[in-house]
C-alpha cells in the first residue's frame, strides 16, 4: 500500500470513530449502562423496542435454566427463566461505573416451569439491601415486574435472590439495568434508594410508553382518572428540557381532566390514584402537567396541589408546548394518603394532570464484607472452580452469608472461619493472607498438594488449622509447628519425605446447561406493576424526619466526551505520522 493510501485509510478510520464516539455520547442509553438480561436464556436477540437482549452466563455462575410449560405471550421472553434450588443466596454481578444512578428491573413469570403449580415466595436484594418480597402466589400467571433506582458504590453492582421457605425455589425471568442522568431524580440523596410504586401516563388507553420514546427505558402505563376525560395535546412540538426527570415527549401527548361543558365540573377536584402501601413510607412523587390547547385570553385554568387537605403548591397553571414538573419529598404517605389538583377560584377550566410517579424511598447501605476478606476470597475462587459458584458479598446480609465461610457482625464484617471440609478442592494454596481476621481454617478431606504455605503462620488470631487428609508435602512451616496457641491438624498427608500416590485427575467442571430459543423481534411484555413494593411486615417503614434533598450534581456525559476525544486526538497523531 502507498504512503497516500495509508493516510487516506487512516483519515477514514479517524473519520468514523469519531462519528460513531459522538452518536455514543449524544445518546445516554449508549453513555453507560443499557443492559437487558434474558435469564435462562442463551441466545441473544433484538425485541420490538429495538432493545438488544442476550442470555446470563455471563453474569451468573450458578442455576438451573428452565423452560416455561405455560406462557400465553409469544415473547421469547417469558419461555425461559434461571432457577436457583441450590445456596441460600445467589447473585447476578454485573460491572458499572461507580457513583452512576442506575435504574434495575427484575421481573418474573413462573409459566408452572416445575409442572408442580406452586408459586414459589422470596426476597430480592440488591447491594446487600432488601429490595422486597417476590410473592408469585399472587401472580402465578403473570408477568410481575420490580423497579430500584440508587447510586453505585463500586464498580459492580449485585442483584441477588434469597431463598425464605424451605422447598420454594427463587427464580428470575428477565434483569435489565439502565444508566440515569446525573440530574434525574436529583431531589433525592445519594444515600436513599427509590423504590416504585406507580408510573403513569395518564390519558392513554393501551399504549405502555418505554424506550426509545423513553431514553432510560421507564416503562409508564396508561392510566384514567374516574369521571375524567383522554383529551390529546394540540401542541406540534413540547420542549421539556425544563423538567429535571426527563419525561419522555410521549407522555404529555395526553392528558386526564372533566369535560367542562357539564354543569358544575369547575368545582372538582382531580384526585391523583396512588399505590402506596398501607402504612406510611417517605416518598418521592413527582407530576407532569402541559397544556392541551392554546387557550384564549379569556379563559385560564389554574389549580393547586393539595394533601390531605392541606395546599402544598402555590397555583400550577400548565404551559402550552412544554411541561411544569411538581416534586414531592421530605413527605411519609400511605394509601390513605389524598394527593389531588384543585381549581383556583379564578379558574375558568378544570384541572389536568399528563403523568405522574410515586416511588416509596428508605436509606441504603453503602458498606460491605472488608476489601480485604473480598480479595483473599476472590483469590481462593480463582483458583478452585468449585467455589466460583458463590456470589455477591460474602457477609452481608448477616442471614444469608456464604456457606462456607463465618463472619464477625457489623456493617464492615470480616470473615474469622473458612469451613471448606470436603469441597473436592484439587490444587494448591494459593495466597490469602490478606485475610488477616481469620480465627479458624478447616481444608481436611480435599486433594490440595505442594508444601503448606509459610503465610498460614502470618496469621496472627488464627487458632485452628486442620489441613488433615490432603497431600501437602515437604515440612510444616516452623511458624505453624512452634505456635502454642494454634491447634495444627496436618495428619495424612505426604510430609516429611512420605512418599503419595500419584494424584488423580481433577474432575472436570459439569457443562452449564443452556436453553436454545431462535430469534425474534417479538417485544416482551412489559412487566405491569406489582401490587406492592413491600411485603405484609414492610421492612422499609418511612421515618417522619429525613432530608433527601441534595445539592450535588454532576456531568455524566464529561468523561465519555474527554474519552472521545482522547481516541481522535490518538488517532490524528497517528495519520500525521505516517
């Protein structure tokens, strides 16, 4: 090739990169996380929505991939789920950028997978926080689907599914996790996670509005007010970069409000229909009002907001062409709670309402298992296959830790005991003495072989080593034998120049088992909202004095410009190089 052809090709090769790093950047779906996971399933395939969505290997480690025997949709979606019959607690992790709003979806349809017809009950978790209660006795034939918004506070995040009742296995039908803007939901600190309860659009009929109408992917449901009226937005164009949630356009193409031409329709009030649990929670609600018509000088309609009684809003009279956003926060409400829009005294048309949202919010946990246990036993599982199964933070929540490992409490624990007794172990000790909290080490009965590590004996609270009915060869490190205080188990094995068979194979890993589903570009059935968020003990009970107002903000886009442009300066050099 001559040097013009090879400067022409690197002038294209700049010229595309760059186009395709500015479409990255412009489109926040593409700026972080968009991620949709078929659990069950290992195909990938593009839905309706033109959402990409591909299977979970990735992502899990353990499972049973099951096909749906009833499904009434025809989505690709709801014919395969991941069961979990085995450990109490079992995780999908899934790399983010840390401090990122994210928006998780977990949604769930059971089909009668297991030919038994019991729906199983249990917990949900993300981040070793509980999410909710998963109660598929109430839902056995429907598609059920759960929402959480919060801020990563590290570079994985983990959803996990806890098994509550003996013989009810958890199962997951779909994950989807979706990047928020910085100013999103902003109202609301960094350490309160949003739990949803409702989100609507009002006025539709049978349209679900979601991506990429929505860029988040939010899915809203069409919703009607009792005695109100779907009346369509005349409005050619409705700019709402004045609303800080980012409402999609399509959800304020309608509207719910009285046909004024009926006598005595100025004096009602529209009451807004929430989902709230029965006992009081803190919330963060957030309405959307834009005009329908271009009014006359001669009419206005004008109205307040009003809880239980009590005005909260000065008078909200919605713009025509764009959107007034009203916030609700620093608020505890129940499904007794009466949120509704009064008319002003000097209106002259109802009031109206384009959608709205209503999340119950509780403070999270941002802490974990020590970084230090964490990094002893990543390495442990990296070098036994068998222990790779295991996910998520080893400690935390304090009911529901790895089987095999004891941890003191707190909400920074540290694992004191590793209890690996005939785990099939085949290898040797690789180097966890970051573990420096460890009390007990019980390794007997596997097939680990090569000398015992001089690092066991620069554990200084270690008390109990049984390394017995192995195949460790060599010495036993003067560290260990001279310890009085520890109690050494290393009978049967190889040392002191004892010879040992030769060691058998390792068994191989079982084959993960895959379901096969052909491609279709049938959307899934948007998950509808549960009935509740919260389970009959509502373990997120709002307290009446909290501050979840935050005044940091943040440009999520910066870094992935700076990244761009970093690529094309790159690639110019090289062009001009040449």
């Amino acid at each position: 090739m001559s040097t013009i052809q090879h400067s022409i090709s690197l002038l294209v090769l700049c010229f595309v990169i760059a186009s395709l790093t500015l479409t990255w950047v412009s489109n926040p779906c593409l700026a972080a996380t968009f991620l949709s996971i078929d659990c069950g399933g290992s195909d990938s395939f593009t839905d309706r929505a033109t959402i990409s969505w591909v299977g979970d290997d990735a992502y899990v480690r353990n499972g049973e991939p099951q096909l749906v025997e009833f499904s009434s949709s025809e989505s690709l979606l709801t014919r395969s789920l991941r069961a979990f019959p085995t450990l109490n607690k079992n995780c999908y992790t899934i790399n983010v950028d840390k401090g990122d709003r994210l928006l998780v979806r977990a949604s769930f349809f059971y089909g009668n997978y297991d030919g038994k017809n019991s729906p199983p009950t249990f917990d949900l978790y993300f981040d070793n926080n509980f999410w909710t209660t998963v109660n598929m006795s109430l839902n056995s034939d429907t598609y059920v689907g759960y929402e959480v918004i919060y801020f990563t506070n590290s570079n994985v995040t983990n959803t996990c599914l806890v098994q509550t009742h003996p013989n009810q296995i958890p199962f997951i039908t779909a994950l989807e996790l979706r990047s928020l803007d910085a100013n999103v939901y902003s109202h609301v600190d960094s350490n309160y996670a949003l739990f949803l309860e409702q989100r609507y659009s009002q006025g539709r009929t049978n349209q679900i509005v979601r991506y990429p109408d929505d860029a988040y992917d939010r899915l809203w449901y069409p919703a009607y007010i009792l005695g109100s009226i779907d009346v369509k937005n005349e409005a050619t164009s409705i700019d709402v970069s004045s609303a800080e949630d980012n409402p999609p356009v399509a959800v304020l193409q309608n509207a719910n409000t009285f046909n004024d031409s009926i006598s005595g329709s100025l004096n009602q009030s529209l009451q807004i229909y929430s989902r709230l649990p029965n006992i009081k929670v803190g919330i963060y609600m957030t309405i959307y009002f834009s005009e329908v018509t271009q009014l006359p000088s001669t009419q206005k309609r004008s109205f307040q907001l009003f809880i239980d009684g009590k005005a909260y809003s000065t008078p909200i009279v919605p713009p025509f062409g764009s959107v007034n956003e009203i916030y609700i926060t620093n608020l505890t409400a129940s499904s007794d709670t009466l949120f509704e829009l009064r008319p002003t005294p000097d209106s002259t048309l109802s009031p109206l309402i384009n959608a709205n949202e209503i999340y119950s919010v509780s403070e999270v946990s941002s802490l974990g298992t020590n970084p230090a246990d964490v990094e002893g036993l990543a390495t442990l599982q990296m070098q036994f296959e068998i222990l790779q199964i295991w996910s998520g933070d080893p400690c935390l929540p304090a009911k529901y830790t790895w089987e095999w490992v004891e941890c003191s409490s707190g909400p920074t624990p540290r694992v004191t005991a590793l209890n690996l007794s005939g785990f099939g172990l085949f290898g040797s000790l690789p180097d966890f003495s970051s573990m420096d909290a460890l009390v007990s080490i019980d390794m007997h009965n596997n097939s680990l072989y090569g000398p015992i590590p001089d690092f066991l004996g620069n554990l200084t609270k270690l008390k109990q080593l049984n390394l017995s009915e192995n195949r460790f060869n060599g010495t036993v490190p003067a560290s260990l034998s001279s310890n009085k205080n520890l109690k050494l188990v290393v009978t049967e094995n190889c040392l002191s120049g004892m010879s040992c068979p030769p060691l058998p194979p390792p068994p191989p890993p079982p084959p993960r088992q895959k379901t096969h589903k052909l491609n279709d570009n049938i959307s899934p059935p948007p998950p509808p909202l549960p009935l509740t968020a919260f389970n009959s003990s509502n373990d997120r009970q709002g307290q009446n004095n909290f501050n979840l107002m935050s005044g940091s903000k943040k440009s999520a886009e910066l870094r992935m410009v700076l990244g761009a442009m970093v690529q094309v300066f790159v690639l110019a050099f090289l062009f001009f190089s040449f």
